[in-house]
C-alpha cells in the first residue's frame, strides 16, 4: 500500500514510534521484574540486604523510567485536537544553518497544525545563538519554514535571544502578550513536552503543549536525559521519586529478610 499523504505517513510513523517504544519499555519493565526472581538466590547477610535495598531502588527507578518512556511515546500524538491558532516552536540544535532532525520534526509538527488551524494565527520561533552555532535558532527555524514548508514570512515571529526553555518560554509569552494563551500551543519533541508542560504550567498557564515525533531509537535516551532535567528542576518530582526509590528498597529488604 502506497501512503502519499504526509499527514498518513506522520501518524504511521508515530505508530512504529509508539510500538518500539512500548517493546522497548516492556522489555526494560520484564528485566526489573526478574530482579525479585534473582534474590531469592541470596542469604539474608547484611551484605544480600544491602545488595536488596540497592536492588529495589534500581527496579523502582526502572518503572519510573519506564512509566514516564510509555508517556512521551505517545505524547506526539496528544492533544488528537489543538484548538490553537498561534504556535510557538522551541529551539534545538543546528547542524550547521540548517535544522537538525529533532527540530525539523517540530518545525514540520507546527507548519502541520498551523495549516489545520486555517493559516489565520502565526508561528512564532524561539531560539538564541549558542557558542557553536553559526546562527541564532530561530533564523535557521525560520528560514526552514519559508524554504522548506512554504509558511509566509509574515505569518513568522521571531525571538532570538533564549537560550533555556525557560527563556524560550518567558520571552515568547511577552512577544505574545495579546494573543490569549488558550489560543497558544507549544510545539517540542515528544520526549520533551513532559518538562515543558510542568514550565509552562507555571510561566504561561492555560497554553497547551503538543509533541512532535522522535525517532524511536533516540527515545530511551532522550527519556533518560529530560527525566534528569526534569528532577533537576522541580522539586515536586524529586520528592516523589525520592520516595518511591525508598519503598522500592524498604520493600525489597523486608522481603528479604524475611526469607
């Protein structure tokens, strides 16, 4: 069967995406279950218990990694319908002055929905220049969309100067500021859009955040990668990881040590 649409071959993608996602994450969960299975192997020495508590935390930090890889599996395609007509496309990295793919899928990701939005709104591109970059983010987001996409350059804001998403966050909303922000979405890579709702949440309350494919064998990693970016930013989620670490390995030593 030949799929000519591009829009088809997005949401075929995303569903090969979201599959070797899930067969990824299940088979991460089926080795953390194994775990349990390993220590019954052990004596209950202080050394096995140890070994158990450092166990238990090691299976809980696996589910958690695992919970939050089946989210952003399937983030890109949730929100189903964006009622959004202006679109704020965070900055990644370039290759050279050309879009790298992870921003590419986001700048497609937008143009897409801009279009379904009837071409009315704008999209705006947000993204400063980094010390290895030949030019600003935005820029190259923005010279993409008119070469690439065919998006008018008037339709195009730019804010070239963040350089966190943070920034990217706090400058586009005034940039913004007459748009009202249920008319807002934010557009980044699935595996992104998890932090990004918990900022946006706080710096642009009522915008939504839609996610973009990722390229499923970059996925675990770059799950890894925000899951660290999301404890080093938000105290909420350190408490509850932290305390889902410590039953783990409270669970597992009880269960032990009364073998």
């Amino acid at each position: 069967m030949r799929i000519s649409s591009p829009t088809t071959r997005a949401r075929v993608t995303a569903s090969w995406q979201a599959l070797a996602s899930g067969v990824l994450a299940g088979g991460l969960v089926s080795t953390l279950v194994g775990v349990p299975v390993l220590l019954t192997r052990l004596p209950a020495s202080g050394g096995a218990l140890v070994g158990a508590a450092l166990a238990g935390g090691g299976w809980a930090a696996g589910v958690a990694y695992a919970a939050l890889l089946a989210v952003v599996s399937f983030r890109s395609r949730w929100p189903r319908r964006v009622t959004a007509r202006t679109f704020v496309v965070l900055g990644a990295g370039l290759v050279g002055r050309r879009p790298s793919r992870a921003l590419a899928a986001r700048l497609r990701r937008a143009a897409d929905l801009w279009r379904r939005a009837g071409g009315q709104g704008s999209i705006c591109v947000t993204g400063g220049q980094g010390p290895d970059e030949e030019c600003s983010e935005a820029s190259a987001m923005a010279h993409y969309l008119v070469a690439q996409l065919g998006v008018p350059p008037a339709a195009i804001v730019l804010e070239d100067q963040a350089t966190t998403t943070r920034e990217n966050l706090g400058y586009c909303r005034q940039l913004l500021a007459a748009v009202p922000a249920a008319q807002v979405a934010i557009v980044t890579n699935s595996f992104h859009t998890v932090r990004t709702a918990r900022l946006a949440a706080q710096l642009w309350p009522g915008v939504r955040v839609v996610g973009a494919p990722t390229t499923w064998w970059y996925l675990p990693y770059a799950t890894a990668r925000e899951l660290a970016g999301l404890l080093a930013q938000d105290t909420v989620t350190r408490r509850i990881l932290g305390a889902w670490l410590g039953c783990g390995a409270v669970a597992a030593v009880a269960w032990l040590a009364g073998r």
